[in-house]
C-alpha cells in the first residue's frame, strides 16, 4: 500500500522503480509479484506516455488469468493524461 501511495503522489525513486520493473516483466526478463502489480501498474501508468498505456493493453491481451486482466484494467484508470483517458 506504501509503495501504491508514494508512486501515486509522484514519489521520483518510486517511479523509477516501478518504472524499471514494469519495463523488465514487459520484456519477459522478470515477473513483477503478484501483491505488488497493482502498485507498479498504476505508477507507470500515473505517470506515463501514450506507449506507457500500449503497453499495459498489450500484457491485458496477453494475459491468461481473470484475476490479472480485472487488475490491468482497474489499473487504467489511474492514467492522469487527459489525451489518453
């Protein structure tokens, strides 16, 4: 929850963090862990880009869990860029 609250209120060592970690489970160089995906998910998307967003409907296309889709699309909502809502 601590690591979700400094990520959204723009925290920058938690964003990069998060950042790094949601670039690498991505790339399939790691899994971020289940207790902390909505954290990671909502920061990058908090404050990310348009490719930021592409990226998460990509791993929601891909993904086989119920559980894992609900999350990645309850994570959406915290994109803040007026252009991408």
């Amino acid at each position: 929850m601590i690591i979700g609250r400094l990520g959204k209120y723009g925290h920058p060592a938690t964003v990069a963090e998060a950042q790094k970690r949601f670039e690498a489970h991505c790339k399939g160089e790691s899994t971020i862990p289940a207790d902390l995906r909505s954290a990671v998910y909502s920061t990058v998307l908090k404050h990310g880009d348009g490719n930021t967003l592409e990226s998460v409907m990509q791993l929601l296309k891909e993904a086989d869990l119920h559980e894992e889709k609900v999350r990645l699309m309850r994570c959406m909502g915290a994109v803040s860029q007026p252009d991408l809502i």
